[in-house]
C-alpha cells in the first residue's frame, strides 16, 4: 500500500496494517489464494491485511470437493488437519520444526516432496508480478486493491490457460 502520509490526515490507510518477518517490517495486505492441483488455475481468492495470519483464512480457501490441502508453514493448524483427515481429505501442509531444533530427516523429506504441487500457487504470483507487473498495490483501500488483484488472479487463469484455449 502507499505508505506515505503526505495525505489530508496525514496518516497511512486504517485498512491495511504492519507486520513482521524476520527483521522486516512491511506495510499493506495479503493475497491468499487457492489453486486446482491438475490445472494449476486459480479457483478462490482472498485479500486481508498483512497483520492477518495465514491459517486464519484457510477455511475461506479450502472447497467442499477438495480432496487434497496443500499449504506452507504458515497454514499450519492442528483444528484443520484433524478436521481435513477426519473428512478423508488428504493433509499436505508443509510441518514446522520443534522450537529450537532442526527440522527432522522425516520432515524434509516430507516437506520436499509436497514442494512440487505447492510451486502451481507461487507460478500464479510469478505471472501476477513478471507479466503484469503487479509489485506494489497502487491504491489506498484495500477493496479497490482487492479489486484489481481479482482482476489480475483472473488474467493470470487466461494466461495460464492460453495454449489450450488456442486449441479449441
């Protein structure tokens, strides 16, 4: 989000929001997004302010004909995963390591063989901001920048399925 104050209130936008990783600091909102596993189209989106955790959203993105959840770190919620086993869906967000330990051999190996599938959600950004140039949210409302990312979500399906459209 612009996060100049050199406005009339002299203030940043209320509806986006700071938040930490690592030692950066960033202003603005999140994209989240759910992606078909045999297409790699885009089927749900959501946009929340970046201070929102991850796992927070996920039930917005999961479909009732899901049969399998696919997710980083930052999905990780122990209420969803018995919920998702409990409804035969399979469970393939991405498993933390124990504070202060490395993660187990069983884990990466794990976590490494669920990285190709996850790769078709992170494509859709990589179209979003290569081809579209979509870096920096240019609005101060956080509905009109949710706006514009549906918008590009949805271009980026067309860009996506451009060869197969090209066919019929």
């Amino acid at each position: 989000a612009p996060s100049s104050t050199k406005n009339k209130d002299n203030k940043r936008d209320p509806e986006m929001s700071s938040t930490k990783k690592g030692n950066t600091w960033s202003f603005g909102m999140k994209a989240h997004i759910s992606v078909d596993a045999q297409s790699g189209l885009i089927h749900t989106v959501g946009v929340s302010t970046a201070k929102v955790h991850d796992a927070k959203v996920m039930s917005s993105l999961i479909r009732e004909d899901d049969q399998a959840v696919f997710g980083d770190k930052g999905y990780v919620n122990e209420k969803f995963k018995r919920a998702a086993r409990a409804a035969g869906v399979y469970w393939a967000v991405l498993e933390k390591a124990k504070p202060k330990k490395k993660p187990s051999a069983s884990q990466n190996k794990r976590n490494k063989k669920h990285a190709s599938v996850r790769a078709k959600v992170e494509d859709a950004f990589r179209i979003i901001k290569c081809q579209f140039g979509y870096r920096k949210t240019g609005y101060r409302d956080i509905h009109k920048n949710g706006a514009q990312l549906f918008s590009l979500m949805a271009l980026a399906n067309l860009y996506k399925a451009r060869r197969e459209l090209l066919i019929t």
